[in-house]
C-alpha cells in the first residue's frame, strides 16, 4: 500500500469514527441560548462566523451546549427568545 492510500486510509477511518460518536454526543446535550459568557460561546446566529465570537455575558442569541435537561436550571432558553 502506498503512503497517499495509507493516509487517505487513516482519514477515512477517521471520519467514520467520528460519525458514529456524533449521535451519542448530541443525544446527551442540548444547544441552550442566553447562558454563554462573553467569547465561551459555542455558536449563533448573530452575524459571526461562530464558536467563540460572543460579545455580550448571556446574549440571548448565542449559544452553547449543556448537558440535556440543565438548560432551564442554567436560566438559559432551548429557543433564542423563548424564555
């Protein structure tokens, strides 16, 4: 087997693996908006690209995963705006 087959063996490998791990991870939590502090933020929709880019302390658009259930005891909604 040559190296380029052996890498793209590995990645594919790889990609695979971490496929099958997604569902467990997201089955055991849950996107919660307004409790993510200033740059802790893991995503919006608030005109940045993204993971890390929240400005405000709570900013109810932005937000970040908690573990399933716990959203409502953080003060943070399941929904931007939903509170």
């Amino acid at each position: 087997m040559s190296a380029s087959s052996t890498l793209l063996a590995s990645a594919l490998t790889a990609v695979i693996a971490m496929s099958a791990a997604a569902p467990a991870v997201a089955a055991s939590k849950e996107k919660c908006y307004g409790v993510a502090a200033a740059g802790k933020n893991d995503c919006a929709a608030n005109g940045h690209s993204c993971a890390g880019q929240a400005k405000l302390d709570k900013d109810p658009a932005e937000w970040k995963y908690v573990a399933a259930g716990s959203c409502a005891q953080l003060g943070g909604m399941l929904q931007p705006g939903s509170k």
